[in-house]
C-alpha cells in the first residue's frame, strides 16, 4: 500500500468515528467518510483486546495485503477496525470480510482485480 493511502491523522480518524457511515460483519467494521482528495486513504484499528503486538501487527498486514488487491474508487477515508475475531482468522477470511464491507460501502470502482 502507498504511503499516500495512509491515513495516519488523529484528528481524521476521529472525524471518521464521529461522522462516518459503517458497516460490520463478524470480523471486522468499517467506517468511511469522503476525504475531497484524487484518492483514498485506509486506516486500520486493531485494539490491544485482539492481542499482543506481535498478532495486532499480523492483522493490520494482512488487512494491508487485502485492500491493495482492490481497486476502491477515489475521494474516500475508510477506517476497518479488527473485531475479536480477526485475530484468529485466516488471510481468506479476512479477504472475503474486507470485499463483504466494501461491497456494501459501495466503494468498489470496478470488479476486485483478483478473484476472491
């Protein structure tokens, strides 16, 4: 993922809380807000109640892996946040929660560039 499609601000993922639209399943939720700018940005929140650094860092990785194989229409921030579950889940798993989400967030610009 491009550091361009970072979001890393304090201030937005609170705007994103505060104001997004969201979306969940057994896995993972998703929040999103349009940012105004020629592309998106993710953000990804994996709380200390999923686990230890070592399995937080594992999910936002994958989490990572899963959105760059995406094409997500331009002008959104989108926030996923890891549910207890994730922890455990297997990169498919994660996979098919993330396309679930942004299939209901209408985000996608075209067809997932790999199949699921």
């Amino acid at each position: 993922m491009q550091r361009r499609q970072r979001l890393t601000e304090s201030r937005r993922f609170a705007e994103i809380h505060r104001d997004g639209v969201s979306a969940a399943n057994r896995l993972l939720v998703l929040r999103t807000l349009p940012n105004g700018l020629d592309h998106s940005r993710f953000g990804f929140v994996v709380s200390k109640r999923i686990g230890n650094a070592v399995t937080r860092n594992l999910v936002k990785r994958r989490l990572r892996e899963v959105i760059r194989h995406y094409k997500v229409k331009d002008g959104w921030d989108a926030v996923f946040i890891a549910r207890r579950g994730a922890a455990s889940a297997e990169f498919m798993q994660l996979k098919q929660a993330a396309h679930n989400l942004l299939r209901r967030a209408e985000l996608f610009q075209a067809s997932p560039f790999h199949d699921q």
